[in-house]
C-alpha cells in the first residue's frame, strides 16, 4: 500500500494541515500505518502536484500561514478505486523483541525480560490513548448508538482493531514473564544446609545429652552414713 492511501484515508475526515494530519497519524491511524512528519509533508506535495488533493492559505496574525489540505474529486475517485482493489498479502510481524525471545535461553535471560516488561509499558500507554481517543468519539454514546448514528464507521473500526492488538501484546508480555520468572527461579543453586549448633557435632552413638549435663558418667547413690548425735 501507499502512504498516498492512508493520507487520503485521513483527509476524508475533512481538511488539515500537514502537522494536523502528522498528529493524526500518530493518535489514530499509527494503529495499522506509520509514517514520519516528513514522510508526509513530501507526499502532501506529490498529491498536491497529481491532482488528488487541494490546498488553501490560512492567513495568521501572529503565527506562520498555513496550508490547509482537502480532497479533489480525483482524489475521491482515487479511494473509491483504491478500496475496490483486492488487498494485499497480509502482513507479517518483524519485531526484533520477538527476535530476542526466540533466542533468550543461549542470551541474556535478564536483558530480555526487561525488553518484554518494557513492551508491556509501551503497550499500556498506546491503550490508554486509544481508549481516550475511543471515548472521543463515541461522546458518551454506546457503540450500537454510535454505528447508528455515525456518518462514518471506519475510524472506530480500525481503532478497536488497534486496541485489541495492544491488550494482546499486554497478555502476551505477562505470560512471557510469567515463564521467564519461573525458569530463572528454578536455575537458582540450592541453599546450603542449615549449619550445626555451636555446640559442636552429635555424638557418634546418636545420643544427645540433655542440656546442662555434662559428658561423665554419675556414680549410683549409695546409702546415707547415719549422722553423729551431738
């Protein structure tokens, strides 16, 4: 796919400025497409110069002009061609995390599992703006209400697919460190035995003085010798 159809994907929600479509890629359409504020301004141009999109001058007081861009007619016609095409082979993963995984039990155990605890921080953090951007849109109505009512759905559409894909990266890393936790517990050495008493070893026969006695053998009691009157 070009990134000429993921702009004119985004520009169907009405004009923007290049930095408005930039902050747009980066809350929304980065779920399924990325793309660098540079990659975009030099594409706006090519778009611009084919026909597809249009631009106007906004005139500021205090701030630099800025060019507002919209979709032609041609560029209309260019998505309803571009949807009508049948897409592409879906895409693979290439995550190099995924890379190091695979090799963590000849690597450094500790470096990946913090690789993995910090892809679950990041995930966290896409979801939590995703769900911002969800209650956006939805603006306090259910999801039955909003398809309903919505003139268009393929915002909400990609955006719950992005949400599902962030939860799983979230599950996934859990159970990543779950197992990692477990092997790294189980390759730890044995504790040493508890050390004797400072009393010193048991007796080889086994039997163990009470406390307090000494090691001699006490002699019988004999009978008293009767005492002496006074």
């Amino acid at each position: 796919m070009a990134l000429r159809n993921a702009v004119m994907a985004a520009l169907l929600e009405g004009e923007a400025s290049g930095y408005d479509l930039a902050k747009g890629f980066d809350a929304s359409v980065a779920n399924f497409w990325t793309a660098t504020p540079q990659q975009l301004y030099r594409e706006l141009e090519r778009m611009e110069a084919d026909g597809l999109i249009a631009a106007r001058v906004v005139r500021q007081e205090r701030r630099p002009n800025k060019r507002l861009f919209s979709l032609t007619g041609a560029g209309l016609a260019a998505v309803h061609e571009y949807t009508a095409e049948p897409p592409g082979r879906p895409s693979s993963i290439r995550d190099e995390l995924l890379v190091k995984v695979q090799s963590v039990d000849a690597g450094d155990a500790e470096a990946v599992r913090v690789a993995v605890a910090e892809r679950i921080d990041w995930a966290k953090a896409k979801l939590a703006r995703y769900e911002r951007l969800r209650d956006k849109l939805l603006d306090g109505r259910t999801e039955d209400r909003y398809f309903a009512e919505s003139e268009r759905v393929g915002p909400y559409l990609t955006l719950q697919r992005g949400m599902a894909f962030e939860r799983e990266n979230i599950r996934w890393g859990r159970t990543a460190l779950r197992v990692l936790d477990r092997r790294a517990a189980a390759r730890q050495p044995d504790r040493p035995a508890a050390a004797h008493s400072s009393d010193g070893p048991a007796p080889a026969g086994g039997n163990v003085l009470p406390a307090g006695t000494s090691g001699r053998t006490a002699r019988p009691a004999g009978p008293r010798s009767p005492q002496k009157a006074p």
